[in-house]
C-alpha cells in the first residue's frame, strides 16, 4: 500500500537523539539540528533520550533546546529510540546519532524526496568526518547471509553513490520516517541491545513491502563508533549475537535451505574477522547468546512465508555486489561472493 502524502506546509518533524555521555559530540549533533531549514510554519522537536550520562550531556541538551528524556541507566539504544519515538508529537520522525552532524538542506531534501516517491522512509549520504573525501555510507543494504553493509561505507565518493534509488534498509545513524511506518512494522526490538537494531526493522519493512528512498544530494556527517567504540569487546558479542537472532526472527524454513551457504559464509567470515582482532571470547560469547536465544525467537511466525523478504534480500546482495565492484572489493565481500552460491530468485 502507498501510503497518503502529507502536507508540505504546517507539519511537525520530531528529532530523537539516543545518547550516553559525550555532550561534546552532542552539542555539535544539535546545532546542525538547529540550523535545519523547515517549511514555512512547520514546527521542529528535538528529543534526546539519555541512556544515564554522568556527563553535562543533559545540560547541553537542554541549553540548546532539546526536551531530555532522562532514563537514568543504560537501557540500550533500541529501548532508548522506541521512548522518543512514543514520546514524539510529529508527523514526521527523524532517528539521528549522537556524533552525526546534517547540512542545512537535509530535512527539506528529504521531506521533498519522500513526497514526491510515496516512500515510507528516506535517507541520505554521510560521509565520515574524520576523512571527509571518504563516505561513511550510502544507505544501507544486507546479504543472504544476514551480513549488513554501509554501502560505500570507507571508500571516495562517486558517481556510483549519486543516484536516487529504492531502499528497505534504514540505517538508523540518520533517517526520516513517516510515523505511520511504525504503526506498521512496530518498533524496534528491545533484545537488540544495540547494533543491527536497525536491521531487524528493516527485514520486518521488507517483509511488510515497505520501501524507502535513498537521496544523494542530502548530507551528512558521521563520526562513527565513537559511543560503543569500534570492535570492542562489548560490540563483538552483540554484533555476534544479533546477526544470529536477524536469522533466527526473520528466515523461514524454505529460506534457510535455500540460503544456507550464504548464512555459513557470511557467519565464518565474521568470525574470522573477530578472531583475527584478537576478539574470540567476545566472539563466542555472543555465538553462545544467540544460540540460546534461537529458542525463544524461533515462532511459528519465522517459519511462515517470507517472499518478500527474500526477495529484497537477494536485490541487495546483488546490490553489495555492483557498489564492490564500481568502487573496489574489500576483503569480507570478496570472501563471501566466492563462497556463497549464486543469488536465487527469493520465493520463500
């Protein structure tokens, strides 16, 4: 089903920032906020979810025109999302991270392509802004295998990172959604303490038949795995455990025979990458984790059909594929298209 247009005029977009500690990152996220061009009588609310910071993150917040959710521990970022989105007033729903800067042009752009394609969701490209001739990412996509990638994610930018296109995957780093999207899909599950949360939905919007759009022209910048720290101990394990628990939720069982070589692949190589970081307790930390977990959240659901998902699953496979290809192959994907069979037609 499209869903009905809103407005372009009179609207409120709610932000929902997730945040622990780190009110030096905040404050620079919430400016770029601030400095965000509206439609004429449109009314902008920022909300920051605070995951207990022992900072001044709150007092930045608030100094700078932020309502504060104060949780008083870490709950995780998907506990933390799911409060502000309840908790938002707007039509509109931006998700943004707390070291993500914007352009000034990023909402509007996004308001506009969302309108004008009829898309449930919509999303931009953000450049690292540690090496800012580098993308952080253009959109997301996910494999057979359930393994995620950023597209375009530590290479230069180009023209094959320009085009407007189709999307089920909304990275959750920075993305606007209409709030009837999660009306649809629910929001987002609290097990994904944090990473691939937004994978999980993503899988549940392709499930559903729920597209978003992917707009080039609207910027941003990430500083990237500067809260949970890149291949922690702590990150490891939950990466680990929750690409098991996406299989276990969102495969059926046709898909399961079917994607079988692609699911191993993708798991070894993972596991390789951990190992060779010097992460294999974590790693088998979080393998034991989802192991346990695939009990619980194997449902008579999972095992129903999944067409659609398999279906946006092999295009974005084959979507990895062609941005590898254009912009070079980095070692995991490399690995993983000579081991994995052939891309299949999805029925599932």
């Amino acid at each position: 089903m499209v869903p009905a247009p809103f407005a372009t005029s009179a609207m409120t977009v709610s932000v929902v920032i997730p945040h622990l500690n780190r009110a030096d990152l905040l404050g620079p996220a919430l400016r770029s906020v601030n400095s965000l061009r509206m439609p004429p009588g449109s009314e902008l609310e920022v909300i920051v979810v605070d995951n207990g910071s022992a900072d001044d993150s709150t007092a930045t917040a608030r100094e700078l025109g932020a309502r504060v959710i104060e949780l008083g521990s870490n709950h995780g970022v998907s506990l933390a999302l799911n409060r502000g989105i309840k908790e938002a007033r707007g039509e509109w729903i931006v998700l943004l991270n707390n070291d993500v800067r914007l352009k000034g042009d990023w909402l509007a752009l996004l308001l506009n392509g969302a309108l004008r394609s009829s898309a449930w969701f919509a999303t931009g490209k953000i450049y690292d802004a540690n090496r800012e001739s580098l993308l952080d990412g253009a959109g997301d996509a996910v494999c057979r295998g359930g393994a995620a990638w950023r597209l375009g994610h530590g290479k230069a930018d180009g023209p094959a990172f320009s085009n407007q296109r189709t999307t089920h995957f909304p990275s959750a780093t920075a993305v606007l959604f209409r709030r009837e999207f999660f009306e649809r899909t629910g929001l987002y599950d609290e097990a994904f303490f944090a990473y691939l949360e937004d994978v999980d939905l993503g899988m549940r919007a392709a499930a559903l038949g729920l597209q978003g759009v992917y707009l080039p022209e609207a910027e941003a910048w990430h500083l990237g795995s500067e809260t949970g720290g890149q291949w922690s101990a702590r990150s490891v394990t939950w990466i680990t455990r929750h690409q098991i628990l996406l299989i276990a939720k969102h495969y059926s069982q046709p898909m399961l025979l079917r994607f079988a070589m692609p699911i191993v692949a993708a798991q070894l190589l993972w596991a390789t990458m951990a190992v060779s970081r010097g992460r294999f307790r974590p790693w088998l930390r979080g393998l034991k984790l989802g192991l346990a977990d695939c009990k619980t959240r194997w449902s008579a659901a999972s095992r129903a059909g999944r067409a659609p998902l398999a279906a946006a699953l092999c295009a974005s496979e084959a979507e990895i594929a062609r941005y590898q290809q254009a912009a070079g192959w980095d070692r995991f994907w490399k690995w993983y298209f000579r081991l994995a069979w052939p891309a299949e037609s999805g029925r599932g």
